[in-house]
C-alpha cells in the first residue's frame, strides 16, 4: 500500500484538485483508493459529495475512533473517502498539547490492513501545523502541486526543508515522490521558465506531466464529479490521466 500526502502550504497551488483526480485516475485503472480529507475547508469532501456535517476524520484524530469506521463509499467501487468537517478548524489547538499528537493519524492508519487499498491519498490544509505533521508523519512519500508562478517557488523551498525535519524527527521513511507543475499556461513564457527552473533547481524531482490551466477542472468541482466524469475529453482529463500513469509506473522502480 502506498501511503502519499498531497501538500503545498500555498493556496491556490491544485493540491486539492490533484488529491481528486489523481485518486479518480488510479481508482479508473482499478487501483484500490483511500482518501484522506485533512483539511478544515473540506474541499476534497465536497468534490465528492460529503457535506460537513459528520465529524469525520475528526472523530479519529480527537475522540479516538477507528477511522475504519468512519470510511465512506464513494460511486466508484475503487474509491474511498474519509470527509473532513469544520470540527476540524478547533482541532490545532485541541491537539497542542496531547502528548505524541504528530501520530495519531500513522497509528490510525496502521489499523487499517495494507492489503485494503492500494493507495493511500492524503489532501493537506495549506499551513504547516499539526494536521500537517500528522500526515507527514503517518505517510511514506509526498507529493507537492506547484502553481507554475515565480512566487510559488519560494515557499516550495521552506515546505521542502519541513519534510526533510519530519524525515529525521519523526518519519524516516518519509520520502518526496515527485512535485508536479500545476495551473500551467503553455501560451505563456513565464509558465515555461518556471517549470524549467523547477527542473533545473529539483533535478529528477519534476514529473513529466504537466497539469494545464483548464476551466472543465473548476467547473467539474462545482459539479460535484472527478474530471473524467464531467469532460472525459478535456486537457484536465488528459493530463491527469497522464499523471496517474506516471505515479503508477513509480512502483516499479
């Protein structure tokens, strides 16, 4: 079972558009999945038609229930989501002070039988903070969107620093599976000299595929449904399919 959290402490990045459809990707090519929605916003649980009104992964991090009691089907016989909530906003604090707070989630997740699923797909809330590290702590590899912006490289520096503190402290398995470019503009030269630099400065970290700017994206999220549900044709269609293929072939290696 491979275990991925999907991190980018930077808004804005595809992190929670990439946990979807990458998970819909794998689930199409009969790949076991198990989403994890460890963000307060519950975007990823939304997408897939979970409204906030559980507890959710709530009740598995603060009240110590199983969290294989707390997995949702989804209509996918492949996919499955464990929701976020906005229990989930208070839970930074509630946490502070618990002893061993940073894994309670990787003990949760070991409960849970290797032979399940086949993935493991963690969407992270856009700060550094408990929630966060419970994911860094309970996975083995990372996968980090990047919004293809100048900007964006500067925070991808410190995020990369964080994993390489929760790899000595907590979590020496703890390994970067790759950083995919994300929101990119092919019509633009900015676009492309971040990617270049992206490459050039995490060399043999980049994947190949590049997710392009596409509208059928955010429109697939308002509708509730994984890209390929919505415009099975689309460039987001194509390029996570592509993605996917990429992540899959990781396995071999």
């Amino acid at each position: 079972m491979r275990s991925i959290a999907i991190i980018n402490q930077k808004g804005g990045s595809g992190k929670t558009t990439t946990t979807v459809n990458l998970a819909a990707a794998l689930a199409a090519k009969k790949k076991r999945v198990l989403v994890i929605d460890l963000d307060p916003q519950a975007s990823t649980s939304h997408w897939f038609g979970f409204d906030s009104m559980q507890k959710g992964i709530f009740a598995a991090l603060a009240e110590n229930v199983a969290l294989k009691t707390i997995i949702s089907k989804t209509d996918n016989a492949y996919l499955y989501v464990v929701p976020s909530s906005t229990w989930l906003i208070g839970v930074e604090k509630l946490l502070a002070h618990e002893v061993g707070c940073e894994t309670i989630l990787k003990h949760q997740l070991e409960k849970i039988s290797s032979k399940e699923f086949d993935y493991v797909l963690i969407d992270c809330p856009p700060t550094l903070g408990v929630l966060t590290v419970n994911a860094l702590s309970a996975v083995h590899e990372v996968i980090v969107p990047v919004e293809t912006r100048f900007m964006a490289l500067n925070g991808l520096v410190q995020l990369l620093q964080t994993i390489d503190v929760i790899k000595q402290r907590l979590n020496p398995q703890l390994a970067i599976a790759g950083i995919v470019p994300c929101r990119v503009d092919m019509r633009t030269k900015h676009s492309k000299e971040v990617i270049e630099q992206l490459k050039d400065t995490f060399k043999g970290m980049v994947y190949k595929t590049a997710i392009r700017e596409n509208i059928k994206l955010s429109e697939a999220s308002s509708f509730g449904k994984p890209i390929f549900a919505y415009d099975d044709a689309s460039n987001g269609a194509h390029d996570y399919r592509a993605f996917a293929k990429e992540v899959i072939k990781q396995e071999q290696k």
